[in-house]
C-alpha cells in the first residue's frame, strides 16, 4: 500500500501572497504525483494564519489525533520568517512543542525536515532545533560531513515536474547567454554582469519569479532557449544549476561552488575561475566566447550534463531514496541502498 504524505510548507514566497505560488508546487508536488509513489496532502500555515488569523498547530495535531486523517509522513518545509519576531520560527512554523506532541500522539508517523538552504545560519539554528524530534533531515544544497547518517541525507536539489523542466539539449535556441536570478540587494550579481559586458559578452538577465515576476513556465523556457546560462553561487549549489542541466542548456558554474561533489566540472558543465569572493572576469567572458564560437564542444557538454541530471538525479530516484529512508521502500526497487545512486563512488565510476 502506498505512503501517504502530508506536506507542511509555504504556499506562497517569503509568506506573500503578491508573488504567487510557491516552487513547491512544480517541484516536491507535483514530481511525486508524476512518479505516483505515494498520495499526498498539502497544508499551509502561512496561508491558515493569514485567513484565519491562527496557527497552523492545532490543525496539524487534529490530522495526527484523526487515524483517516493521520498521515505516515509529514514532510516540513521551514518557512521564512518575516514578522519581525526575534523567536526562531515566528507565527507561520508549528512549535516545537507541537512536533514533539505530533510524535507522542502517533510515534510511527515520520517526520523529515527539507532545506533548500541548509547552509544558511538560520536554517543551522532550526535544523538543530529540531534533530531531537524529526527522523531526519533532507539536505539539498550542501553535504554536512559532520552530520549524523541516520539523521540526514543530501541530496542535490529539487525534483521537478517532468512537463515543464525537462527540455532536449539539441532543440534550437535563440538567447545566447542568460542570467536567471534576482540581483535586487545582490550587488555582487548586478558587477558581474557590468564586468561581463565591458568584456564584450552581453548576457541577458530575467528576473526570476520575485523580481522579474516570471512565472514556473516562463522560467523554465528560457533555460530550454539559452545557449549558455550562469550561475553565482559561491560554495553551495543552487537549484538554478539542475534546473538549467535539466532544461538542456549549457551551465556555467563557479569552480568553488558544491555543485562539483554532485557532478563532473568541465564534462557536465563549465566551470569558472574565482578570485576570492568574485568571478575571475577575464576567465569568464573568454569561457563564454570560447564555448559561443565552438557550438559542438558547447552542445557536447550540455548533452553529457542534461543526461548526467537525468539518469542520476530523475523523480522517480530522487522519491524511491526518500521513501527508502523513511522505511516505505517500494516494491521493485533495487536491493541496494538507492542514497548510493547518488554518490559520487556511483556517478564517477562511469
């Protein structure tokens, strides 16, 4: 019999609902309906406490006290908090003493955090808040050596709904260089991309969903018609980075960002020099040339980076590891641990 999961997370970006649905829905959401592994239920407590001007709390334990409510898993996604409180989890995250009555109400349901931004200090301060309480954590930008195996699994970002991130490297594209991001308050980003064009190379910057109000769809469509895209981030790696492998396009990435524990440097995606905390300028934009004026050595790498993602990073792995580690392994799978699928033992040894 399938799992059944309740996902308690934002539905709306930094709890405001001018910016529309939350990722979630085209990425935990709906990926896991496509692989059809377990059923699922959504509850929001930012939207509860906006609409009813409550805590989510007192729902969350009257599903746990309910058995045809009770659910096997709850996955949690911290939600951001912005009201000003200086108590950690603010008025939109259930208490720790609501997770804590949640496991003595029914202690076989499983309870797993998910960190986008796990390196995060604020995200450090939740996630060891809640280690006593949860089974385990799900990590999806950075590995944490120190971190107890039992407790946490890294995995690389999102999964993602298959009918709007998964593009063809080979399809024609039109936007020879983009940048995907919000460079409001990131000042960093806005020198970059200055530095890159006194250099000859014009990269076309989207806003993203906060800033540029792209919608999932939107989004995803410019990284299938990007030739090249970047990325800034410094040491952990960012879903920016399979989101564009995924959509086939060609990925330029720091040489000191994460991203290089999860897949190959300069075979999946291109690399860049760094000095200190900024791109090596004159290292990118001759990277960017170099790979714009030789489309077959471009295509080469998008291709190898699109099939990489694909095979080793897909929904149907990405759940089937979860679920194992949460003790519902399905039916059919393998008989070895399926976190080793994404190992970089497993992955290099290609």
């Amino acid at each position: 019999m399938k799992p059944s999961i309740l996902f308690v997370t934002e539905k709306w970006p930094q709890n405001n609902p001018a910016l529309g649905q939350t990722s979630l829905y085209v990425t935990l959401f709906r990926s896991l309906s496509e692989t059809g592994l377990a059923s699922l239920i959504i509850g929001h407590p930012d939207e509860w406490y906006l609409t009813r001007a409550e805590p989510f709390d007192y729902e969350l334990l009257t599903r746990v006290a309910k058995p045809e409510l009770r659910p096997d898993i709850i996955i949690y996604s911290w939600l951001s908090c912005h009201s000003g409180e200086p108590e950690l989890f603010g008025p939109f995250n259930p208490r720790l003493t609501t997770w804590r009555r949640v496991k003595a109400i029914s202690p076989t349901i499983k309870l797993c955090g998910i960190w986008g931004d796990s390196a995060w200090q604020l995200s450090h301060q939740a996630i060891s808040t809640l280690v006593p309480v949860f089974d385990f954590h799900l990590t999806l930008d950075v590995k944490h050596p120190d971190a107890s195996p039992d407790k946490f699994l890294a995995l690389w970002g999102y999964p993602y709904a298959k009918d709007m991130f998964y593009g063809d490297p080979t399809d024609a594209r039109f936007i020879d260089v983009s940048f995907v991001g919000s460079v409001a308050g990131r000042p960093e980003r806005a020198k970059a991309l200055a530095e890159l064009k006194t250099r000859g190379v014009e990269v076309q910057h989207f806003g993203g969903q906060a800033e540029g109000g792209l919608s999932f769809e939107d989004y995803a469509t410019i990284f299938k018609r990007s030739r090249l895209t970047l990325n800034f981030s410094l040491v952990t790696s960012k879903g920016r980075a399979k989101e564009a492998l995924l959509c086939g396009t060609c990925l330029l990435e720091p040489d000191t960002s994460m991203t290089n524990i999860w897949i190959k440097p300069n075979q999946d995606y291109i690399a860049y020099k760094m000095n200190g905390e900024e791109p090596d300028y004159d290292d990118l934009a001759e990277k960017i040339k170099y790979y714009l004026a030789n489309e077959s050595e471009r295509l080469a790498i998008a291709v190898q980076g699109h099939k990489t993602v694909y095979e080793y990073y897909n929904n149907d792995v990405w759940w089937r590891t979860v679920l194992e580690k949460l003790g519902f392994g399905i039916e059919g799978v393998e008989a070895q641990n399926l976190a080793d699928t994404l190992t970089l033992d497993r992955l290099f040894a290609k």
